[in-house]
C-alpha cells in the first residue's frame, strides 16, 4: 500500500528532475535550461492533483519518459520539453496545444499534439481501432521520428511499472509491445530499448520462463567474466602495444533473445552457447573507420581461428536502420565459440541510440555529401503504405510488420548499384523497387545471367537484371509472387486499372445479352442478377462477363424463371439457425481440434502452440461462441491480442481435474540397439501415458525422435523429460510446441 507523503514526494520529484538534468547533462546555455524549467513546472501544475494506479504522483511518469528520451536516446531539449507536457493536453482540460504553442513554439506543439493523439491501443478495445491508432502513429513517424521516439520512451516506462496493472492488461500490453513496440525500437536501431522491453514482456506473459533464466543468468555470472577476461587479454595487449585507443565491452544476452534460442533449436538453457558478445570500441577518424575496424579484426584473428561462416560486414553495407559493426565468430582455448563485435565510437554510438544518433551525424556531414540511409528508405515505405487506399484494413498491419521484422538481402543491379530489400523478396520485388512501370511491364528476369521465374527468391549477391514489354501488364498471380508491399501495393493497382477497362467492356457485352433477351437493362435488373450470381456488386458482374464466366443461357434462367428463384432464396434464408451453429461449430473443430468441457464453458486447444494445463493461457473467440485456447507468448496469441483485443479472454486453467491434453517431446542422441522400445516403456509402462505418434530420423549413428502423448499438464511433460534423460544414449529432451506431420 502506497502511503502518501507530500513533503517526501516533493524531494522526490526534484530529484527526479535533476536526474533528468544529469541525462541531458546540458551546458547549453541560460534561455535552454529555463525552457526546460519552464515545462517541468507546466507539467507540474497540469498534474498537481493526479496520481497512477500506483497512488505516486502522476508526475513522476513525464520525468521518467523524458530522463530516458535525454538519457537513454539521446535527443535533445525540443524532445526533452515535449517529452515533460506529452500528456498535459490530453489530462488537463485547462491546457491547450495552442497554448503550449505560445509557451514553447511550434515543433514542441506539434509532437505534443502527435502525441495526444495516439492512444495506447489496448485502451480502445476495438480491432480497427487498434489499427487506426497504429497508422496515426506512423502518420506522426513519416513527419517527424521524434514522435515515435518519445512514445517508445512512454511505452518503456509503462513496461517498467507494469506490476500495478491487472494480469489481463498486463498480458494485454505486453502481447502489443512483442506486436509493434519492439519491432518498432528494433528498426529505429535503439537494440538496448528492444532487447528491454522484449524482456519485459516475457516477464509479463511468461513470468515463470523468465524468473527461471535470469535465476541462471545471475548463477553463471562469475563464470562468465572469469572467462572473458582470459579471452580478450592477448587482444587487448595486442592493441596496446600498437597505441590504439580502445574501449572493451561484453554484453549477455537478454533473457528474451535466449529464451527465443532455446525455442527455436529445442535446447534447454545449459545448451545455449553464445549467450554473451565481445565489443571492441575504437576512436577513429571518420575518414580511416573501415581500415581501423579491419586492423582490429586482423588482430582478434591473429590469436583465435575464425569461424569462415559467421564474418558479417555491416561496415561495407550497413543494415537498414543504420547499424554499423563487423562482426566474427571466434575460437576460444576452451572450445567454445565467441562472437567478436568491432565497431567505431560513431558506430557504437548510432547502435545504441539508433536514429537519434544517426540523424546528429548527418546533419554534422555536408549537405553535398550527404546519403540517404536505410532509414530514409524505410521511412519512404512507411509514407507509401499509408497513401494505399487499403490502408484502413487489417492488411496494413501485415505490411507494417513486413517492414519492421525483416532481415535484408543484398542485390546489385546490371549497373553495379547496391540495392536492399526484405528476406524473402522475389525478383518481381526487385523490379518494383526499381521502379513502378518496371514492374508492371515485367516479362522476364535474369539473376547472374541466367533466366529465373518470376517467383525466384533472391539471395544476397545476386545481379538482376528485368526484361520489360510495354505489351505486358500484372497478372493475379503476380500477388503470390510478391512478398514486399511496395510490389502488392502496385500490383493491385495495376490490376483495379486493368478491371476498370475490362469491367466496361464487360457491361457492354451484358447489355448486349440483355436486348438479345428482350430483358430491360435498368440498374435494378443488373442488381437483382448480381445478388443472384453470388457477386457484391455490378462491377463484379460486368468483369466476369467479360471473362466469358457468365453466358446468355444463365442470364435467360434468371428471367424465366424469377419468382421461382426468389422462393427457393427465401427457404434457404430460413435454414434453422441452431443446425447452422451446430455446422460452425463443426468448422471450429475441424480446424482447431476437438472440444473439451471445462467449467462452465468449452474450448478447443490451439494447434500452433498446443498449451497444456500449468502455462500462462489466453482464450480468443472468433465468432462469439466458439474458445480457441494460446499460450500466452504463442506469437499467434500476440498478434490476436493486439489486433482482437475485445475478443481475447485472459483466463486460467481450472483446479479440477479434467481430461487429458496432447503433449510432445524431441528426443535426440546416439542410436543403439532397443533405443525406441526404452523410450516406449518409460513413456508407457512408467509413466503411464497414452502413446499417439512417433517418428524418428536416424543419420549414421545419431538419431532424432518425435513422440506425441496425452498427459495432464506441464508438470507431466517436465517429469517425462526427467525420466527419457536417463535413458543410455538420450543426449537432449525438450517439449515439443510444434507437432510435426507424420
């Protein structure tokens, strides 16, 4: 219980302000400092009387969100004030944009402005909300990138002080921030704010995972830096005897990145190898950064063997969000791989604090000289998803995230230009991001010299090179060619245009049939017709006579015998509406699995996380009836959570006992005689479960096995686990999420 403490709150908030000083650490001068003073004292009387659900003063929120906007980004006193008064407007009645306009100028109200109007999207419960909030965030983005930077300090704080919300809010908020917000930081280049509210949010809807490997990561600590300091102390010597000015670092990875490992590659956390970088930091010289990082690289690999596989050069050709660093995988004296990272200060700089940093570098460089970076780029795409007349559907969120999950290939162009493009793209992508009408007129696609379909998927290294016909035009099937939404985004323009044309010529044709049949051709008619046919609208009708899919006889039918048709769609409109449940219900269960009583409600298990009784759970009713039962962190249940926030139940399993559940574990090691008939029998005879598959791949002397049971919850699966270890020739037993066909 919070206990209210006037005069301790107010040496709390002007501690909390000098901190925020500290952050910004400014000497910039008078009139600066006053202007900040003068917002945080704003701020302070708009939120005199207002306090969080913590029952602190609401104050405390703003100062937090601009200490990390001054701090932990890096932008300066513009954001700094907006940061203090970014909810002044949106809580104070008393307070207006236009008169923080007049206090402090045009650029604060503006991001002010942009951020009062972007609600948090699990306050509007209503999925297109959700999706209209979103594009309003990225409206604000394309115009001014500190909007976007001060919400991800806003969500941060949030994230940091979740513990007073409700665990459905929690899960709620943290299934957005995996959605969007991380992402979001991610593609903005701020790595330490990503890797920090991922961890947040696994602590929210996985708390238990998350308390397991921090526990882990605390207990090998020692460990740890006992042998990274024997690791890098001939390269250290190595630089100071050749008078480098250097700075080491290493950094574990966060909780979140190695949970993803252990799930991706079905290991427990012991096997999880890399869970720390080596990062050298050199002073350079602009002008001598790549020869200097190099010089590095040849010193690191003049003590251990490189690993010939895992050289990245982000230096020669930084990634999208401006990352720049050279990066090796080494060989430790102790057996074990080590991930070496060598970059500049600028470098170390722009990774840590992204577009921030980035854009302080570029306005320093000449206007002349000057590059757009993949940031730029990105922030053009995210300018041409909004202009798409689709924009306003769900679409737009599976475009958005295209755009901020991707990794990049590297292609060049038959002129020797470098071009990049999300994982995944296809020459036809390459094409459009050369230029619209290059995309559209298409016919065929060369990748190093050779002729490719048009559905080729590219890899980095690739020269392209588009063969183009004035003659030829998008086809439907280009959509499934497609990947980035720049080339969907044209195609389907391309292809309204083309069925404009057609659709005329189409309705031409129909009025055509019409006289023919002596049918009058009023809008009426043509609409009764359409409706008959199944179609939306006449647009649609007109183009599928066009194709020649409909022909004068159907036509003729309609008329003859009209009344009749009319009748028989009325007895179809009256179908019982309990056996038309019952059919709905059949659909759910056929694709989500069989449905199993539970309290007083039924539900089905999802197929893509398959949750047992003992996870964190959420509930999503796609029709209103029917309970599709996620785990928490399934990234399914992410992404229902934060597009279908008012169809999701946050709920838990129930203590009586209930039926059984599917379950699964990989099991891997060296083959032997017997080996399958031992892990039957400790599933079967000891642990009396009920076997319902089991498929093993064998390769010279090892072995992969996939076996699928019924148990009653977690605790089954885990204590299984227990037991196949000790089988003679188990080396590796994890549950499995994902059951493979067989």
């Amino acid at each position: 219980m919070y206990n209210i403490d006037p005069l301790k709150e107010k040496k709390e908030i002007v501690k909390r302000y000098r901190a925020l000083l500290r952050a910004w650490n400014s000497n910039k001068g008078v009139q600066e400092n006053n202007l900040v003073r003068k917002a945080f004292i704003m701020a302070s009387q708009a939120h005199f009387t207002m306090r969080r659900r913590t029952g602190e003063p609401y104050i405390y929120h703003p100062l937090e969100v601009a200490r990390i906007v001054a701090g932990e980004i890096g932008l300066g006193e513009t954001a700094i004030i907006s940061a203090l008064l970014h909810d002044v407007v949106e809580d104070n009645p008393d307070y207006s944009i236009e008169m923080i306009r007049q206090n402090f100028g045009d650029k604060v109200a503006y991001i002010v402005d942009g951020l009062t109007k972007i609600k948090d999207g699990y306050e509007r419960l209503e999925s297109t909300a959700q999706v209209e909030n979103i594009k309003k965030m990225l409206l604000t983005l394309s115009d001014d990138v500190r909007v976007i930077l001060i919400k991800l300090a806003d969500r941060l704080h949030n994230m940091r002080t979740l513990d007073s919300m409700p665990a459905s809010k929690q899960q709620n908020i943290a299934a957005e921030t995996l959605y969007l917000y991380s992402p979001l930081a991610h593609r903005l280049g701020l790595y330490v704010i990503k890797s920090e509210l991922e961890d947040l949010a696994l602590k929210y809807n996985e708390p238990e995972i998350y308390r397991t490997i921090s526990m882990k990561l605390q207990e090998t600590e020692q460990e740890r830096m006992r042998f990274i300091q024997k690791f890098i102390f001939p390269v250290k010597k190595a630089m100071a005897l050749q008078g480098i000015n250097f700075e080491i670092d290493t950094r574990a990875k966060s909780v979140y990145s190695i949970y993803k490992k252990m799930q991706v590659k079905e290991i427990p956390f012991e096997e999880v190898y890399d869970l720390f970088a080596v990062r050298i930091i050199i002073e350079s010289p602009p002008e001598q950064e790549k020869l200097d990082c190099w010089r590095i690289y040849t010193l690191v690999t003049d003590n251990y063997n490189p690993k010939q596989n895992r050289l990245r050069d982000w230096i020669s050709t930084p990634k999208a969000n401006g990352y720049e660093s050279l990066h090796t995988t080494v060989m430790s004296p102790t057996g074990q791989w080590v991930e070496v990272q060598i970059r500049t200060r600028r470098m170390h700089e722009i990774a840590e604090r992204g577009y921030a940093a980035h854009w302080k570098y570029k306005q320093q460089i000449d206007k002349d000289k000057a590059q757009e970076s993949g940031l730029d780029d990105w922030l053009a795409e995210v300018r041409k998803i909004l202009k798409s007349p689709d924009s306003n559907t769900l679409h737009f969120l599976d475009d958005i995230k295209l755009t901020l999950f991707s990794d990049e290939v590297f292609v060049w162009t038959p002129k020797g230009h470098l071009k990049s493009l999300p994982s995944g793209s296809s020459v036809l992508d390459f094409a459009y991001l050369v230029h619209t009408e290059l995309g559209n007129h298409c016919i065929g696609v060369k990748v190093n010299r050779n002729l490719v379909p048009l559905n080729q998927v590219l890899r980095s290294g690739d020269q392209v090179e588009i063969i183009a016909s004035k003659k030829s035009f998008p086809k439907e099937e280009w959509l499934d060619y497609a990947f980035t939404p720049r080339a969907r985004f044209s195609i389907k323009e391309a292809l309204k245009e083309q069925r404009k044309v057609q659709a005329g010529e189409g309705r031409l044709k129909l009025i055509e049939i019409f006289r023919n049949l002596d049918v009058k051709s009023s809008k009426s008619n043509v609409i009764r017709f359409s409706e008959h046919m199944g179609l939306t609208s006449p647009a649609d009708l007109f183009y599928k006579v066009y194709l020649d899919q409909i022909h004068d006889n159907q036509v003729a039918d309609f008329f003859q015998t009209e009344n009749k048709e009319f009748q028989s769609q009325d007895a179809k409109d009256k179908v019982d509406p309990v056996q038309g449940a019952n059919k709905q219900s059949a659909k759910t269960r056929a694709k989500h699995g069989p449905l199993i009583d539970l309290d007083d409600f039924s539900f089905s298990i999802a197929l893509c996380c398959h949750p047992l009784p003992g996870d964190e759970i959420i509930a999503f009713t796609p029709d209103g009836v029917s309970r599709i039962v996620h785990r928490t962190n399934c990234s399914e249940a992410i992404e229902l959570m934060t597009r279908f926030a008012n169809r999701v139940i946050h709920t838990r399993w129930s203590n009586k006992p209930m039926n059984t559940f599917l379950g699964g574990l990989k099991i891997s090691g060296f083959d032997r005689k017997n080996m399958i008939s031992d892990i039957i029998r400790v599933i079967s005879d000891d642990m009396h479960f009920n076997v319902r598959s089991f498929h093993i791949d064998t390769s010279g002397e090892l072995y992969e096995a996939y076996i699928s049971f019924f148990v009653r919850d977690t605790l089954d699966i885990t204590n299984t686990i227990e037991r196949i270890k000790q089988i003679e020739g188990v080396s590796a037993a994890s549950r499995m999420l994902r059951f493979i066909k067989t």
